[in-house]
C-alpha cells in the first residue's frame, strides 16, 4: 500500500512556472487527490481509509499553496465538498471518513485570503465532537472542532466584526442524525473559533451553538433566508411522551421554529408562519458522493 501512494506521488509534476501555480498543474495534483477522495470514501477497512485520507491531506494541502489554487474548482472531486464562504474570503474543503464501528469522522480544511501577509494560508480543522462536553455551550477553536458536513455559510457583519454562521449535518449513528447551527470567526493570527453566546432563547438564556438531533429515519430542514436574516428550521417532539429526552426518537411534526438576528443577537421564535417567506423544502441529503452507501 505505501509503495501504491509513492507511485501516485511521483504521478504529480511538481515544475510549474512559478510559485502561483498553473492550470496543468493542478490538474494533475486533481486527478491524485481523485484516486485517494475514493478510496477514503470506499476503501475495504478503516486502515486503507485512514492510510488514503492522510495522503489526500498531504496532497491537498501542497498543492493549495501555490497562489492561483484559491480559483481552481476542484471539481472532479465528488466525494469532497467545497463551499465558498458569501464574501468571498474563503472556501473550506470538507468530507468525511466512516469507521468500522459505524461511526463518522470529519475533515476540514480552510482556504482563506490573509490580507495581512497578502496571501493565502490554510487552517485544518480537527473534529473532536465525541470528546467535547455540553457542546451547546463550548467555546472551541481549529483544534477543537464540533465537526460535520458544512452545506451552508451566511455572513453577518457589525460593526467592523465578521461572524459566519455555518449550517451542518452530521450522521452521527445508526440511531440518530444531527443538524448543526454555529458561528465561526477568525481571532488573532492564523486562528479560527467557534461558537459565541449569541443564540438566544430568552434574555437569561445563551447558547455558543444549536445542535438539533433527530431520529435517522427522518429528514428536517434548516435553512438560512438571507432576505430576513433568519434560520428556519422543523419544531422536533418526541415519538412518545415518555422519550422526552431522547432525541433519537425525535421527528418533526410540521410546524417550524427560527433564529433570527437582530443587534448581533439571533432570537428563538416558535411556531413561526413560513408562508410568506422564501420556500420550505425537504431537506436533501448531500450530494451521493459525499455519502458513503
């Protein structure tokens, strides 16, 4: 297997006319990262997965230092996501790796402009999600991430101060699926946090984050309407009164609830009228390739 990785490694030229990088070359580092994409998502056991996810992370993350990467697509690679945040400044690579046990890990990698040094720099973020205690009200960072499959970033700017909130799905187990609402925001140098006490319930009561889980038999929607500054996202109840608390048994029951934001705050409303705003659908799951069947 480790004489597999060498041979793709010498597959990819590294010669380019300059540190910027060029369309061929990225291309061929492209086509690498196809091959090891795969076998990470489908790989025989958890060994070879692992084995492939570390080369695709080392590849990935040489060829995304050469200047002009930050506009090269990517696009090949189906089983990898890659969401531009709205203004522009960044993008994260984004995908994850099953375990034997059933479990999911997550991978991230962001790719962002620093101004500052006038160039662009990558952060990994490293999900630590089975490890973090009450994560509602963790304040955590790129090391320690709440970690899951990002399909949505809305940014929200005040004051000269940049949040984005990003919206998440995480497979969790065979029992259970989780929806993600957190703030990200960039703090000193070269550093990524998340989560602020800026979801609010009531005046008393805060949260650094919303983690909505819900039975893996059903699908919920949570979504950013960027018109009204709101997250709209299903009301969960309990199959039965007496599993009230286990959120594995949580469907929901076809009314909706939101956060919307207002003086750098987003306020929880419930039973909301979603009829006069931009369309409810059924949530879809991610793209097939990001999915393992």
């Amino acid at each position: 297997m480790q004489k597999f990785y060498i041979l793709i490694f010498t597959l990819i030229s590294i010669n380019s006319f300059s540190q910027k990088g060029n369309y061929k070359l990225f291309a061929e580092y492209e086509d690498t990262l196809k091959v090891m994409a795969h076998i990470i998502m489908n790989g025989e056991d958890e060994e070879k997965k692992r084995l492939a996810n570390q080369a695709f992370i080392n590849s990935l993350t040489e060829v995304l230092q050469y200047e002009k990467s930050y506009n090269y697509p990517f696009d090949s690679l189906i089983t990898i996501s890659r969401i531009n945040s709205p203004d522009k400044t960044f993008r994260i690579f984004n995908w994850l790796l099953k375990k034997n046990n059933n479990a999911y890990e997550y991978y991230a990698i962001v790719h962002y402009h620093n101004k500052k040094r006038k160039r662009y720099e990558l952060i990994k973020l490293t999900d630590n999600s089975s490890n973090i205690r009450n994560p509602e009200q963790a304040n955590l960072d790129a090391k320690n991430w709440y970690g899951g499959l990002i399909y949505d970033i809305a940014f929200i700017k005040k004051n000269g101060t940049k949040n984005y909130i990003l919206l998440s799905y995480d497979l969790n187990d065979n029992y259970s699926r989780k929806k993600i609402i957190d703030v990200m925001y960039f703090s000193g140098k070269n550093k990524i946090k998340f989560g602020l006490p800026i979801f609010k319930k009531s005046k008393e009561q805060s949260q650094y984050r919303v983690i909505l889980e819900y039975n893996s038999r059903t699908m919920i929607s949570v979504k950013y309407n960027a018109k009204d500054q709101r997250i709209i996202f299903d009301h969960l109840v309990p199959t039965r009164k007496d599993l009230e608390g286990l959120y594995e048994y949580y469907i929901p029951d076809g009314t909706f609830n939101s956060y919307n934001y207002k003086n750098g705050r987003w306020w929880f409303d419930e039973d909301v009228d979603v009829r006069n705003t931009q369309k409810i659908s059924k949530y879809k799951n991610p793209s097939r390739g990001l999915i393992p069947e």
